[in-house]
C-alpha cells in the first residue's frame, strides 16, 4: 500500500464515485490528477482538525466495514458513512476497481477516447483537444466540434464531469476495447462515429516559444513523469520562463519538488507532518537560479501546485501572478479495509518554506492578473521582460 497523499482536491461527499469521476474528468479534460506522496514524506495542507483523529479514524472506518461485511451488508456503503461522520472533509472511499483507476490515474494513463470538452454558456458540450493518437483523431474528430450525444444519451446541458463519465463507460466498468458511439455536430453538418476505447497516456506538459524567446511552459498537473519533463523543458529555454500552473489541481507531490529543483539550488520546499511527525521536503541542487521565472496561478492552482508556487514564492525565486490559489493540501493514508475496499484519510497538512499554512487560505500572488486565456499569459510575459534577461 502506497504511502500518504496529497489528494486532490474535491471533497467526497457527493455519492460514491463522484470524487473519482473529478479525478478522471481532471485527467481526460484537463490533466489534473491527485497528489501522492512517497512512502516517508506526505505533503499538503488541509483540515487539521482531521489529521488529529486520523488514526483512530481509520480504525472507526476498519470496524464499520468488518461489521457491515460479517452483517451481509456492503463494506464499502459503510465505511464512506464512517467517514461522512468523521468530519475529514477529504477523505475518501473507493471500491478495488475504483482505486486500480485511481492509481492508474496518478500514472498519467486513463481509459477513455481522447478528446477534451468543455460546456458552452448556452449548454453545448464543444470539443477543446483531441489527443495526438487518440481514437477520437483517428475517429476525424476536431477541435471545436459539438458533442451531442454519447451512447445515445444527449449530452447538451449536462456538467462535464457527466459527460467524460460517458465517454469512459464509468458506469459499467467499460475497459479499453469497449465501444462508445458519439454524436457530433461541425457547422450545419450532423454524424456519429463509433470508437474503441483505449488506454491512454496524458501530456500534462506542454513548452512553447514565443518571439521575445520566452518560454512558456503549462503544466496542468503532476502526474508521472510531469516534474522531468518542466526540468527538461527549463534546460532548453533561452531565455526567461512563465510557469503556467492555472487550473492544475495538483498531482504527485515528487513530481512537484523534482520540477522546483529545476528552479532551486537545494534549499527547503515544504514541510509537512504526518500524525504529529515533523518532515521535510527539499530540492537538488544544480538548478539556475538566475533566469527570470513568473508563475501564473488562478483559483485552480490546488495541492501540489500551490506547494510549488509556496516555495518559488516564498524563497524569491519568482514572481506570482494571477489571482488567489484554492488552497488546499491535506495530507492523506491509504488503508486497505474489510472486503478490499481503500480508505483515504486525512493524516497531516504541509506548510511553505516560510511557514505558511496554504489551507483554506490559498496563496495570494505578488501580481494580480484579471485576464484569462492567452491575455494572462501576455501580461505574463511583459512582467517577465521587467524582471531582466538571465542569459
């Protein structure tokens, strides 16, 4: 069993499987994952009041699902009561199968189509990415194509998250191979496509540069490999580098302190306690600590995204802009219970190099950008090209 987790951020209180829909609708639509700890280190900051009854708390939530197993009564239904009662506002419960996908998730893979959606004003479902070697590119699927139907069922009105629980069978289990038939809309033109689903891999990070020789280098969570890849992409860049962490919920809080050793020259990036234990989490050594970095952060920026923009903020190495970050970085355990189930308590909270407790509070940028878009990442850049050119 893996050890704590600085999980993501949507409280598991809307019915089973709903905080896991937000997991796989985060990969598949925006490439938020949750956040996972190494075995000897938790990270995040959360609901105190929960890391003070967390062991007793996993104990509660071990006996309601023995008793409900040896009463004939699902294990699972019971522990998520236990832990509706116990006030731990991100603790979760998932089925086997639920936490094989959960985990599958933190490794940047998901079943499903590969395409992104987003919900118009007026209701539409429009497609916003299609995956490089995706059924859906395969399929001729485009970017900015409408999503009518899916398996039949209209789609229009309905929350995102519905929609990408559709298009990944959630409800029955549906595994790469299984089809899912789409209807789909371009301009005056109506037809459906049948595709296979298909086990996928996200690309949490993407680097582009502009004119000025800034690099721009999005992250939208931190998945497997995501740390690596920012660290490679900062080896490469020119010049300075806008750090674009809007709508990243967060992910694997190593890839986050592998990607702020891209940054740092070592030093301390959180600490954190699991159970009353002090820890802390610091970065390698050998970074460039001289290039200009703006970080641009928005209400999305949750978990391990606000533990990296809390270190690079705190210790001076750049300037973050944006507006405030959710704020939230809990520390959860992973325990196996009765009947195969998991239970995902929360243990600890983390706090940024100065000592500041980023839960309930988020982080407040050094700049506040309104804009959204591709105007943020503008605005961005002009206050990059204030900060100097290190190359």
């Amino acid at each position: 069993m893996p050890g704590p987790r600085d999980l993501f951020c949507q409280p598991r209180r809307l019915g089973r499987g709903a905080a896991l829909t937000m997991v796989f609708a985060s990969v598949l639509l925006a490439g938020a994952a949750t956040g996972a700890l190494p075995d000897n280190g938790p990270q995040g900051n959360g609901d105190t009041a929960g890391a003070d009854r967390a062991p007793g708390a996993h104990e509660d939530v071990a006996r309601a699902a023995a008793e409900a197993m040896a009463a004939g009564k699902s294990p699972t239904e019971a522990a998520e009561r236990a832990v509706s009662r116990s006030g731990d506002r991100w603790g979760a419960v998932y089925s086997p199968g639920e936490y094989e996908e959960f985990e599958e998730a933190l490794d940047g893979r998901y079943t499903g189509v590969g395409l992104s959606a987003r919900r118009q004003r007026d209701g539409r479902i429009e497609v916003s990415r299609v995956q490089s070697g995706s059924p859906a590119a395969a399929a001729g699927i485009h970017r900015g194509d409408r999503l009518r139907t899916v398996d039949g069922e209209e789609v229009e009105g309905r929350p995102v998250t519905e929609v990408v629980s559709l298009l990944r069978g959630d409800a029955t289990d549906a595994a790469a191979g299984t089809e899912v038939r789409l209807g789909l809309a371009r301009g005056a033109h109506d037809w459906s496509r049948t595709l296979r689903r298909a086990e996928l891999s996200t690309d949490p990070v993407t680097a582009r540069e502009l004119d000025d020789g800034t690099t721009v280098i999005r992250a939208s969570a931190f998945t497997k490999g995501a740390g690596s890849a920012i660290a490679d992409a900062v080896r490469h860049a020119p010049a300075g580098v806008v750090l674009d962490l809007r709508g990243n919920a967060g992910g694997l809080v190593t890839e986050a302190v592998t990607a702020a050793s891209a940054f740092l020259d070592g030093g301390l990036v959180a600490t954190y306690d699991v159970d009353g234990a002090q820890r802390a989490l610091h970065a390698a050594s050998g970074a460039d600590t001289s290039r200009p970095l703006v970080v641009l952060v928005d209400g999305g920026t949750m978990s391990a995204a606000e533990l990296l923009t809390g270190a690079l903020q705190d210790r001076g190495r750049a300037v973050v802009a944006g507006s405030r970050t959710f704020g939230k970085g809990s520390v959860q355990m992973p325990s196996r219970l009765p009947g195969g189930s998991v239970a995902e308590l929360t243990v600890g909270h983390y706090r940024t190099p100065s000592g500041r407790t980023v839960d309930g509070r988020g982080i407040t940028p050094d700049l506040e950008i309104t804009a959204s878009g591709e105007a943020a990442v503008q605005r961005a850049e002009t206050v990059l090209s204030g900060l100097g050119d290190a190359s």
